[in-house]
C-alpha cells in the first residue's frame, strides 16, 4: 500500500455504527498505544501514518530501542477542535483496529490502554532532532520520521520535553549527515508548519554554552528606536525605514543613521520613559534564569542604544552586551551616533568576541535573531535561531522558532519543561512562559 498521500490530515468519517453505540469513556479520555517488535527503519513512520487521519492529538510519545527491539509508546487524546462531539468509544475503537492491522503487517506486537502513561526510554544517537509544534499531530510527526527513514536513518530514541507553552519532542538518530538532514526537514518542517531543529549528539551538548540574543523584537517586544520616535512625533516615518531594514533592502547602517537623525532634539528624559516602557518577550526571564543555572554564560547584542542595553544587563543578569550609543549634548539627542557601529558585521564579531572571553567555542554558542542585520551572527554561532524572523532570515539560519516564547530555546539544548519546574521549586521561583516583565 502507498502510504506516501497518508501524511496529510484527511476529515475523519467514524465508521457506520448503531445510533446505540455511547461514549463510555468520559472518564478515559487518552489511549495509550503501545507497539514492539524489530527495528528497522520506516517503522514510526508507517505507525504515525496510520494515526494521522484521525482526529487526534499526540500527548505524549517516547520511543527506545534495545538490543534491536523498538518499543514505541503514543499516549492520544481526542482533538475536540478537528472533531467536535466525537464519541472516543467508537473513535478509539476505530483507531485500534487500524494500528492493529498495521502492527500486523509490520509484525509487531500491539497493546492499547486507558488514561495517562508514560514510556521510559534511554538511549544515545548521533544527531538531536528537535521538534515545535501548537498542537502537535501525528501527521506532522509522521511525516519527519518519513524523512529521517528515507535518509537511511533511524529513529533511536523519542522523547517529550515539554507540554507548554509548545509541544516539544526530541528525537535521537542514528547514520545520517547533519547538512543533509538539516536541508530535508526544514522543508518537511515548513510543509508541516512546525519547527525542527538539528544539531550533532555528544558532550559537547552538555557542555557550557554562550547564548547570544538580539534585542529588539527578540528579548524584548517591539523596537525601541520606535519607541523613541513616538516620543519624538516621527513615529511612521521611523517605522517605515525601520521595515525596510529587517527585510534587508536597505543597508542596516544607513537605515539606523536615517532613524537617529528623525530623533534630533528629543530630551533625553524620554529614554529613561522608554526603559519604563520595555515588556520583555514572553519567556525571557524563565530562559536566562534556566541558562544561569546551567552555568551558561548570556550576552545581547542590539543595533539599539547602550542607554537601553545598560539597563537590560543589569535587571537580567546579562553577562556581555554590545550596542550602538545615541550622542546626548546639554539634555538633547543630537541626532547622531558616537563610537562604533553595531551593524550586521559587528554583530557577529560581538559574538566572536564574547565567545572568546567566555572560553567557548563557537560550536558551543547559540544565536538569537529575527533581522537580516542577525544573519552573520545566526551564521557564525554552532546554532542561529531566527526567532519569529522574516522569510529571508529563516531560510538562512539553522533553525526557526515561530512561537512567541522566548524559553522555547531551552527545547532545543534538550532541558526539559519538568527540569525546569523541578529548579524554580528547589528555589521558590515561579516563573513561567505567560511572563512579560
């Protein structure tokens, strides 16, 4: 059978039951599929195929080989929003009759169960797939594990990281190039429209990082020379150069010099307004506050103002910052810029730099940015994240986080939602992704 058109979510259409036939499971409301037998690849593929035209969710999943043996477990849940007033008995029934055809065709063992579970699973490959998604299906999830399979890959190891503010799932492969697989996903991943991240396996994953963050729409929300602009009265004409900056058409140093200049004869008491004004991005501080306790150093790099950035390091923690800083004579902006552009060039040498005074290699540094003036820095660190960034980012960086939580980052270096929790408690602290300040 050609499984290939399965990957696609088709409109489920129960089966032709009794109007007898009740919901019985109220009270049971996930499934647990339990399925074992050979590995070989293609085989969660083949699985995840076979749930995907029905309207569920993957709640959570963990997979594990052992001496050639796969145990792969799916815990399900009904997605009311695909199918609403589905009856889970006559759903549930339905699916089990189609995993357990599948299973047999594969032959492996099947086992269905009630209510939450979970699968423990250990295991070491040579690549980290990181998956995003808000929901994440079995088709989504399907169709990746189609692509590492026709890569000749296979899937070692699967398992959930976090549950909110996304759905995050890791999973470890095992005989494949990273260029490679990196090119398939992200375009399976852009199909799907959820986020994959690849990055090698080894201790060098455990080992101290650098975590570099744009400023502007990336740590925090919104961009502050507009800020400052709404204050100066020239708000449109500062957000237009602005935009056409982040798209790229417009080299980054004059763009900022046009925008500086809009500013002349502001009171500089407007800045200190402005730094009233800054929301940090949701999740901002649950992932600095994560990535101290790793020993991680943290550094922002912003073709903003140091008048801004100065405050950000102190109230963070921020253990490096680079940025450009506005000229103030008797109380007033002058309308110009004194010292050092920080542009798209310098943006990666602030990277270099830090990395060198943290005593990492850039293997070992992590990159945050949604602008075209990130595009080097997003290049030169071992991992670029374009953070809900423009087209010409994404198709350019590593990877991609599409959702507005910042500590969805955290996904990809493999912690754990749990972990997480787990140290805000050990200390008092409860932080969350719904954070602004």
């Amino acid at each position: 059978m050609n499984y290939g058109n399965m990957f696609t979510p088709r409109p489920y259409t129960p089966m032709n039951w009794p109007s007898t036939v009740v919901d019985a499971m109220n009270d049971d409301s996930t499934l647990l599929v339990t399925v074992t037998g050979r590995d070989r690849p293609g085989v969660s593929a083949r699985l995840l195929s076979t749930l995907s035209v029905f309207p569920v969710t993957l709640s959570d999943l963990e997979q594990v080989v052992i001496g050639g043996r796969l145990v792969l477990g799916a815990l399900l849940s009904v997605d009311d929003t695909v199918a609403p007033g589905v009856s889970k008995a006559r759903l549930f029934e339905e699916l089990r009759s189609a995993v357990e055809k599948t299973a047999i065709d594969l032959d492996m063992d099947v086992e269905f169960s009630k209510g939450n579970a979970r699968v423990s699973a250990s295991s070491e490959g040579r690549l980290h797939v990181t998956v995003l998604a808000d929901p994440l299906r079995p088709g989504a999830l399907g169709a990746i594990a189609s692509c590492v399979a026709r890569a000749g890959s296979n899937i070692d190891r699967i398992e959930r990281l976090s549950s909110y503010p996304v759905t995050s799932i890791e999973l470890d492969i095992s005989g494949t190039d990273l260029d490679r697989l990196r090119g398939d996903l992200a375009m399976e991943a852009a199909t799907q429209s959820i986020d994959v991240a690849v990055q090698r396996s080894g201790l060098h994953r455990r080992a101290k990082h650098l975590v570099v963050m744009d400023v502007d729409s990336t740590l925090i929300q919104g961009e502050v020379i507009e800020l400052l602009a709404a204050h100066a009265g020239c708000a449109e004409e500062v957000a237009r150069v602005t935009e056409e900056a982040m798209r790229g058409n417009l080299d980054f140093e004059e763009s900022l010099r046009r925008r500086v200049a809009l500013l002349k004869g502001l009171d500089a008491s407007a800045i200190d307004a402005v730094r009233e004004e800054l929301v940090l991005t949701p999740g901002a501080r649950t992932l600095i506050r994560t990535l101290k306790r790793l020993d991680y150093e943290c550094a922002i790099v912003s073709g903003g103002f140091t008048q801004i950035t100065d405050a950000l390091v102190e109230r963070l923690g921020i253990d490096y910052s680079a940025a450009n800083t506005l000229e103030i004579v008797d109380g007033k902006l002058t309308g110009d810029l004194v010292g050092p552009i920080i542009d798209r060039e310098g943006k990666a040498q602030a990277l270099r730099h830090f990395a060198k005074e943290a005593d990492v290699s850039l293997m070992q540094t992590v990159a945050i940015g949604d602008g075209a003036n990130d595009l080097d820095m997003l290049r030169t660190a071992g991992l670029g994240v374009a953070f809900n960034a423009k087209p010409v980012v994404q198709e350019q960086a590593h990877t991609s986080v599409n959702f507005p939580y910042l500590d969805a980052i955290v996904f990809l270096l493999g912690v754990s939602r749990e972990e997480i929790e787990a140290a805000d408690l050990a200390v008092g602290d409860s932080g969350d992704s719904t954070e602004s300040d």
